[in-house]
C-alpha cells in the first residue's frame, strides 16, 4: 500500500511540474519581444568578421529604427485627438533634443578612448535610444488602437 501511495505522489510530482514547465514556455513566448530589426542586426554581426562591418550592421539598425520612430510617431498624429496631438508633438520635440543631446555625450564619451570597441559601444548605445523611442511609440498605438 506504501508503495501504492507513493508512486501516485511521484506521478502527481511529475504531473504538477510538466504542467508548471509549459506555462512557463507559454509565459515565454508571450513575453518575447523580439523585434525583426533586432533579429536582422542579429544575423548580420553574426556574420561579421570586421569592426566595419560591425558599423555597417550597427548603422543598418538604426537606419530601421529610426524609421520604426516616424512611422509610428505619424501613425499615433493620425489618430488621436487634437489635443493628445499637440502633447505628442512636444514630447517628440523634446525626446528628439534628448537623443541630440545623447548622442554628443555619446561620442565625446566615447570619443576621448582610444580603439574600436569603444567605437562599437558608442554605436550600440546610441542605436538603443532610437530603438526604445520606437518601441514606446508602438505600445502607445497598439494600446490605444486596441
């Protein structure tokens, strides 16, 4: 009979703990937020065998955020109120100072080290405020498109 009990036990162990595995994969996949952009920027410094071509990768993705960047800034200006639009287009002139007043820092920062990797930093870093920018944009038309 103990033997009994605890096989059933194991089972329900077992049991419990595939069913906790694939709602955590569906918790997962949900969650991904894998962009194309960031997919194809993947797949081109994956194959990249220089510093120039890191640029070209590097410069490449931003070129498309950027666009991400105006495609859904006009999108959200098509939709929303008059109001709501005169906000957006402050907060875009204002996010659009910021990036400005990054992207010096950025390069004087990076600018003072010696060597190429820094070069790569300061290229990362200034692809990731476009990249954020076009991600907000996006929530904030999905969310009120919805």
């Amino acid at each position: 009979m103990n033997l009994r009990l605890t096989l059933i036990k194991n089972i329900l162990i077992f049991l419990t703990l595939v069913i906790f595995n694939f709602q955590l994969k569906a918790q997962e996949s949900k969650n991904d937020t894998t962009y194309a952009i960031d997919k194809e920027c993947k797949a081109c410094l994956d194959t990249s065998k220089s510093t120039i071509s890191i640029f070209k990768c590097e410069n490449m993705s931003r070129a498309s955020w950027d666009k991400e960047v105006d495609k859904y800034y006009k999108l959200l200006l098509s939709r929303i109120s008059p109001n709501a639009r005169g906000k957006l287009k402050t907060a875009q002139q204002e996010w659009k100072d910021y990036h400005e007043d990054e992207m010096k820092f950025s390069d004087q920062l990076y600018g003072d080290k010696n060597g190429a990797d820094f070069q790569i930093v300061n290229s990362k870093r200034l692809t990731e405020i476009i990249r954020q920018r076009a991600i907000e944009l996006k929530k904030y038309y999905d969310n009120y498109v919805e």
